[in-house]
C-alpha cells in the first residue's frame, strides 16, 4: 500500500461538481476552504491486498448480522444499544423476514501490512457512495485509464435494486440537510433505482405523514407509500412519534435500510461482535461497562457520527471532541488502534458492502488520529491492468 503525488487535474472542481459532488472543499471553524475531495495523491494497493479487505469485508459482514440475531433474540440486549426496547420485535422481524438491504461501509485500520481492524460499521446511513462510485471512477478513466481499481459499487448497486422485486420506490432525506450531503447521496441512489429499471420518487423525509383511515404511508400529493428508501437514522425515528406508525404498521410499508440495521450501526455492536468472536484478527477489544483491562482507549458516543464526542485515551495523553447531541445514550470503549499514517497524513479505509458483497473501497485522510468532517477522500488504483469486460462481468455474476 503506496501514496503517491499526483498532479490535479485543470479544472478539477467544476468537473467533480459536475459529477454531482456538491461540496468538493470544506470551510473550516476559522474560515479557510480546504479540500474535501483530494487527488493531489492518489493510493495504490497490489491484488493480495484488495483481496484481504475483500475477504475481511465479507466475513465481517457475516459476523455482524450474526450478532443482530444474537441481540435481538433477547430483548434486554437492545438497553444497552440505547434503542426502544419496545421496537424489539420489529427490529427482529425486518431481519428474520428479510427485508431487503442495500448497502453498508466498514471503516477499517489497514496499512498493508497486518490484518485490517475493524473500527466501525456504518450500516444504517452511510455517505461516501458519489465520492466512491462516481468520482474516483472518472478520475481513474481520465488519468490512469489502462489501471484498475477496486469499484464495483455501481453495478452491484444497480443489481442489488433489481433482486429486491420492487417497482416502485421512495427515496427520502432530511430538510435539515444543510450541506447537501444527504440529498446527494440520495439523488445517486435514486439514479441506480432508475438504471435498474425502477420508478422512483423524491421526498424529504419530514414530508411523509401516516393516512390512518387508508392505513397507508403517504407522500407529497397523499401518494401511497409501500416502499422507502430513507437516508434517516432508526434510533432518531424510532424515538421520534412518527415512528410508532412504523412500529404499529409494520406491514404498511418497507423501509430500506431496514431497521434492524440499527443494531450494526450502533457502537455497542463493537463490543457483542468481541463477546461472540474474542481474539478475532480483524477485531479490536471492546466493552460496554468501561475500559476495563485496556491501557490505551477510545470512548464512542453508541450513536456518534463524524468523530463527534470520541474521547481517546493513550499514554501520551488524552484528547476529547465536544458533542452537544451525542453521548446520553451511552458509550463504548474500544482498545484504540493508531491510524496508519502515509506522509503525515492519518489515514482510514471505508470498505463497501452492497447486497452482503464486498464491492470497492473509499480512501479518507485527516489530519487528526480521529477522523472528522474535515477528512479528505483520495482515490486509489490496484497495482494492475485493468480486466477485459467480460472478466468483469463474470466477478459480477460470481
């Protein structure tokens, strides 16, 4: 696994605006525009190397839906998610019933030489997918167009909406979206549905409302909603009123991601994941009732995103991110495992998996050992020629 500069390409913010990224710098706290989307270097990883972030992708996937059934056999479990214990039997019927599921991002600690560490899974609302599919493709097609890359995202995407047998579907993202990151990641979605062959419609999600004399979730123009895909966190909804038509309809309506995904969102799942798998090499030490024997730690807010209210504990000293939102509904502590670092910068591997295959990777950097919302996204190539189309169909159809 490789860094290497690269020189930009002219003009290459209109071009990824035009690819629908639609903030390809950040403005930090005191002012400055900083890149989002980076390609003055790029990542290269050899074949064995994209084949052990494959393997571990899939294994891991396979332990955390393991341990959703192990949670939510018993419901005294779902306390210390800081989910409604009362959304129990609905959480496990979406995943007894198999409810379709789209999509899922592993963040992984990987630098190419021992195995990946599992860090977290954002199984629920995860971001990233335009930078991932759409962005680092072009990129690649433009400036190294005989290389490979580890990207199938789009076309599982696009397989994965087929095999759910739907028509029909909603796509939904909150108004309080302010950056635009939400809309776009929903408004690519919502492309994959149409390329599948799909019809779709676009909402927010605060515009859905519950018909109770037709007993039907209904849209914009009181619209029947049977199918929803809603880039909304469970554990907002369930606690919100809204969600208790969710949880008294559960038949009225199917909502993807489903809401047992909520327990692989969760950071608690860290710690069941040890409990059930203890000494696994892609795992890290994990507890729910404090640090226990661990020298060095990090405290995660269960509910946290963006590296808001992490505390890291290390023996050089400790470092607390502020959060006003998260953090009441519990923590987790897991033994902390210091980012590989690639000329200074800090760097983590968001690992895909679309319909329970792994499917390409994302490559963020940040300048902190946590990584925040002003982490950058790099591309990245395989250290080999591109497949002929016909080898890539059959990797498809595997």
């Amino acid at each position: 696994m490789y860094r290497h500069l690269s020189r930009p390409r002219d003009g290459w913010r209109r071009t990824v605006e035009s690819q629908g990224l639609v903030w390809p710098t950040t403005r930090t706290p005191d002012g400055r525009e900083v890149p989002y989307w980076d390609e003055s270097a790029y990542y290269e990883l050899s074949e064995d190397e994209v084949e052990h972030l494959e393997s571990v992708t899939e294994e891991l996937h396979r332990m955390c839906v393991e341990a959703a059934r192990h949670v939510l056999a018993e419901p005294a479990r779902l306390d210390a998610f800081g989910l409604p214990r009362a959304a129990r039997d609905y959480l496990r019927s979406t995943l007894l019933s198999g409810s379709p599921s789209l999509y899922g991002r592993f963040d992984l600690r990987y630098d190419g030489l021992g195995p990946a560490k599992l860090l977290e899974y954002n199984a629920d609302t995860p971001t990233g997918l335009v930078e991932t599919a759409v962005v680092q493709w072009h990129w690649l097609e433009e400036v190294m167009p005989s290389t490979d890359q580890w990207n199938s995202v789009h076309e599982r995407l696009v397989r994965a909406w087929q095999r759910t047998g739907r028509h029909v579907v909603h796509f939904a993202h909150s108004a309080a979206d302010e950056e635009g990151e939400e809309w776009m990641t929903v408004a690519y979605l919502r492309d994959t549905a149409i390329e599948a062959g799909l019809t779709t419609y676009g909402l927010q999600v605060e515009q859905i409302g519950w018909d109770a004399a037709a007993r039907v979730f209904a849209g914009l123009d009181n619209e029947p909603i049977h199918t929803c895909f809603k880039l909304y966190p469970w554990e907002d909804m369930l606690r919100e009123p809204f969600g208790q038509h969710v949880l008294d309809n559960p038949a009225a309506a199917t909502w993807i991601e489903p809401a047992w995904k909520a327990v692989l969102s969760n950071k608690a799942l860290l710690a069941v994941l040890w409990e059930l798998y203890p000494g696994h090499e892609n795992l890290l030490p994990a507890y729910l009732d404090g640090p226990r024997d661990l020298v060095e730690w990090v405290k995660k807010p269960l509910h946290g995103r963006e590296g808001d209210g992490i505390e890291v504990h290390t023996l050089a000293g400790d470092t607390r991110r502020a959060s006003t939102r998260y953090g009441p509904e519990g923590h987790c502590w897991q033994e902390y495992a210091e980012l590989p670092r690639f000329d200074g910068n800090h760097v983590v591997i968001g690992s895909w998996v679309v319909d329970g295959e792994a499917a390409g990777c994302l490559v963020r950097e940040s300048d902190e050992p946590v990584t925040d919302y002003y982490a950058r996204v790099l591309p990245h190539v395989i250290a080999a020629p591109r497949p002929d189309e016909a080898t890539q169909r059959a990797w498809l159809d595997a």
